[in-house]
C-alpha cells in the first residue's frame, strides 16, 4: 500500500481508485522497462516504480484522462 504521497489526492487527480490503480501500474511498468532496455537492474532514483509513478501522477506528470 502507498503511503507517500497521500492516496485521497492521487484519486483526486485521476478520478477513481481503479483509475489510479491502472494508471500507476501501467507508468510503474513503462518505468520499469525504459530501465531494463537502458541495461540497468532498478530504475534510477530513491523510489520503487510504483511510488515514483505515484509522485509522477501527483506532480501533474502523467496525464489522466477522466471520464
């Protein structure tokens, strides 16, 4: 479970729990394999992909289509 950033405002920017759930998942895994095709084993920085996919949806970085 994320516990930074805060999941209420993460759902305020996409909409829904299971928007976010997707959303994240889908960046988390894009994260992931632009690591790996660059020949590294962790993606950089202090994060894991999901919580860096989670800071990229609250910072305004990933776009979100609500519907």
């Amino acid at each position: 479970m994320i516990h930074e950033p805060p999941v209420d405002k993460l759902v305020e920017k996409t909409g829904s729990r299971y928007a976010l759930c997707i959303v994240a998942a889908k960046r988390a895994r894009q994260l992931i394999d632009d690591a790996q095709n660059r020949g590294l084993t962790e993606i950089p920085g202090p994060y894991k992909p999901i919580t860096a996919a989670a800071y990229e949806i609250l910072e305004g970085r990933v776009s979100v289509a609500k519907y």
